[in-house]
C-alpha cells in the first residue's frame, strides 16, 4: 500500500461506504477521514446535484476538502424505482419488498448508480459518476456489505451476489469504486489550489 500523501473527508453516516472508498482510496495514496453527521440533501432526481448541494454544503461548514455520495439502485422492469429514493425504500419495504415487487417477473436487469462529489473552500463541487450494471437475483444470498448488496448480482461476477463477495472483490464491480477511481485520478493530477471556474463534472 503506497503511503498516504493526501487526505480527504467522506461525509456519510453509512459505515460500509466508509470502508468500500477507504480500501479504494488507499489504493491512490488516499487517506479517508470519516465525517459521520447527518448531509443536507435536496429532493432531484439527479444523483449529481444531490451529491454537490451535500458536499458543498458541508464544505462550507466545516472549511476542509470532502466528498459525499448519492448512491441508488434502477430496475429496468420498474422504470428505475427505486432509484434516488433507495435509501427510503430500503427502510419502508427492504430487500424482500423489492424481491416482491419483482416476483414472475423475467426482466430482473437493474445497475447501480454512484455519483460523489467533491468540495472544498472556494470551489464549486465537481461530480463523477459510477455505474455498474448486472441483475437481482431470485432470492436473497449472502451475509457482506449493506443495503441491496443482498440481491444485486453484478455483471461479470459469475452468479454471485454483491453480499457473497468480500469488500475487495465486490470494489472490483462496483458503482462506488468507479466513481472513486474516477475522482482519485483526477485529484491525483490536480494542482492546488483548484481553479473553481473550469467545469470538470465527468459522466459515464
Ligand atoms: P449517506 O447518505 O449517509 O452516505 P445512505 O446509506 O443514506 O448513507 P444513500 O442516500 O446514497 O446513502 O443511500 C442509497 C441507498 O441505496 C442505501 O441506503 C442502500 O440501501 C442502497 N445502496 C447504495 N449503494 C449500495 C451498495 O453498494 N450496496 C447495496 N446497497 C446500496
């Protein structure tokens, strides 16, 4: 592991996302300090702008470098539900709910969707997004990671779901880790201070 020549905070109360972006981060030289309160979140359906309004919101706050995450779950057969709103049908219905939702039904294609932003003092938030695509599965299987990793099943990862995976490998598929990749190189080859005015926002 290279040793650590710069930090950043991740503002998240969720602690598996904490771990999946250290394990990634680390990889580039990345120290992640957690910054576990509650992030200001506004209702879109942009996992982008909700990500930015959160960063920058807590950036200003607290006047340090960090990055926060909206992260979701699209079923195709379900016009994308739950979408921005996983975290909420998470809660409500849960991971038997949505296996209910989608009983008989053949269609089972669904991606995970990833957007972090990143902030500091005096820059405007810069988004980078992560997808990864693969399937739910029939039931649910496995005991890792948190929220839907029970029932997604990841292309390319043979049947196995995201739960039956270890953190290291499931960061080989996932959204999160594409979307950290992405920030890490260009945080990497950034010199500072940033230059606020360029618009760098990256999409798949
Ligand atoms: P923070 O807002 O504090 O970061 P959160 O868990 O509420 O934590 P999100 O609003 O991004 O984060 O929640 C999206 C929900 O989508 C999350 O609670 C999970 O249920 C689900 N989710 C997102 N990424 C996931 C992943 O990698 N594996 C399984 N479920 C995931």
């Amino acid at each position: 592991m290279p040793p650590h020549e710069a930090e950043v905070f991740f503002l998240t109360k969720n602690f598996g996302k904490f771990k999946e972006a250290s394990a990634v981060l680390s990889r580039f030289g990345i120290r992640v300090l957690r910054m576990s309160e509650d992030r200001v979140e506004i209702q879109s359906d942009d996992l982008c702008e909700i990500s930015k309004f959160s960063s920058l919101e807590a950036s200003k706050a607290h006047g340090v470098p960090l990055i926060a995450e909206d992260a979701g779950l699209f079923v195709y057969s379900l016009r994308g539900f739950p979408g921005p709103y996983s975290s909420y049908a998470f809660r409500t219905i849960g991971v038997r709910g949505l296996l209910k939702l989608l009983e008989g039904v053949v269609d089972r294609r669904a991606e995970f969707k990833s957007a972090v932003s990143f902030c500091a003092p005096g820059l405007d938030p810069l988004c980078f997004l992560g997808i990864a695509r693969g399937r739910i599965s029939e039931e649910a299987r496995g005991s890792q990671g948190f929220g839907f990793d029970p029932i997604f099943i990841p292309d390319g990862g043979g049947e196995r779901t995201f739960a039956e995976m270890g953190l290291e490998e499931k960061n080989k598929y996932s959204h999160r880790a594409k979307a950290l990749e992405k920030f890490a190189r260009w945080f990497k080859g950034e010199k500072w201070p940033l230059n606020s005015d360029a618009d760098r926002s990256e999409a798949e």
